[in-house]
C-alpha cells in the first residue's frame, strides 16, 4: 500500500470541511475545486459538496508520479462502488493508467507489465511483487491506454478476474488491439480460474 502512495480513508464532514477551508485560504474557489472533481454541484442546485467524501481515496499519478486525479472505493454498501474523478485538463481517464508511475520503475527493473482491472488488484500484485502492475480507470481497455502500455514493454499480459465480465473484457481488449497489431507488438492473457480475481488469487 505505501508503494502505491498514500491511501487516504473516508473523512467525516467536519474534517472534509476543515480541509476545504485549508484549500480555500490557498486561493482555490469552489469553481475550481468542482472542475477538478474535489466538489460536486447538486443538479437542483445548492451548496457544492465533497466529490469524494466517505469513500477510500487513491491517487492517481501520470508517468512522473504527480497526482492528476482520485478514485474513490464506498465505505458502505453505496453505489456505485468505485467512482474516479471526472476529466479535466490535467486527467483523460482514457488515456491514464492506475500505478502507472510505480509500473514504469518496474518494468525498467525487469518486471513483467500486467494489466489487472482494479486498484485493489494492482495493490495485491505490487504488494507481491508483480511491480509491472496496472489498471484502466474503470473502462474498458481504450486504444490510447494500449499505445501508452507498448512505450513500456511490447508485449503486457492482460489477467484479469476469471468470471464472466472479465472474460468478456477481455475479448473486448483482444478485439480492440486487433488493428493496432504491428511487428513485435502485442497483448497476451492470463486466465485466471473461475470467479477469481489477481486479488484472492494472491491471498490463497
């Protein structure tokens, strides 16, 4: 977990309202905290409130290790369960990588570049020692996010969870890596057994 830098828990409102205030003295105004999807406006109007308040906070880095965006994990049972930040002009999720930074110094350590489908995954791999790890930011692999995985190895293995979905997602990154082929660069899978994922793989 700390590999993948710091993981900041659910905050109640009295400490996410300190900490705005903390923000607002620096000269950020609620317009500027909505467009980076600290805030949200309700639709009917009203006060702005914490994008991501209640939830496990994740850092999501470009490939230099700054911080572009956040994804979130519910504490509860709220849906949904995962939510990221919405694009800004510092963040595509289309175009970015969870752990992409850490997956680079990996990769030019000779680990091997794989591609989970959470970050909870991704922790798990880095934790036991797959430092080559990375995640989409919930969607399914996009041409952008597998140009920018052949800048770091020709060839990362795609394993992701073992049930139906993942099966599927993975037919969808096959179909999409289709045109994009060219000499010496590919995609390859792990399938993992039925109803598993990377995560309780690791654990047993």
């Amino acid at each position: 977990v700390v590999m993948m830098g710091p993981i900041i828990p659910g905050l109640n409102d009295h400490e996410i309202e300190k900490i705005l205030e903390e923000v607002k003295a620096q000269g950020f105004d609620d317009a500027m905290l909505v467009e980076a999807s600290l805030l949200f406006t309700p639709e009917g109007g009203g006060e702005p409130y914490a994008f991501f308040r209640d939830r496990v906070m994740f850092p999501v880095c470009d490939r230099r290790g700054r911080v572009i965006a956040f994804g979130g994990r519910v504490m509860g049972d709220a849906k949904p369960k995962y939510i990221n930040s919405r694009d800004t002009p510092l963040f595509d999720k289309g175009r970015s990588l969870y752990a992409l930074d850490k997956a680079a110094e990996g990769v030019r350590g000779g680990a091997e570049l794989i591609v989970a489908e959470g970050y909870m995954d991704v922790i798990a791999l880095h934790a036991a020692g797959f430092t080559g790890a990375v995640a989409p930011l919930g969607t399914a692999l996009t041409e952008a996010q597998i140009e920018l995985l052949w800048r770091l190895a020709p060839e990362p293995m795609l394993c992701l969870d073992g049930d139906e979905a993942g099966q599927r997602a993975a037919m969808r990154a096959a179909e999409r890596v289709m045109p994009l082929l060219k000499p010496g660069h590919s995609l390859r899978f792990a399938t993992l057994p039925a109803g598993d994922d990377p995560d309780d793989l690791i654990k047993r």
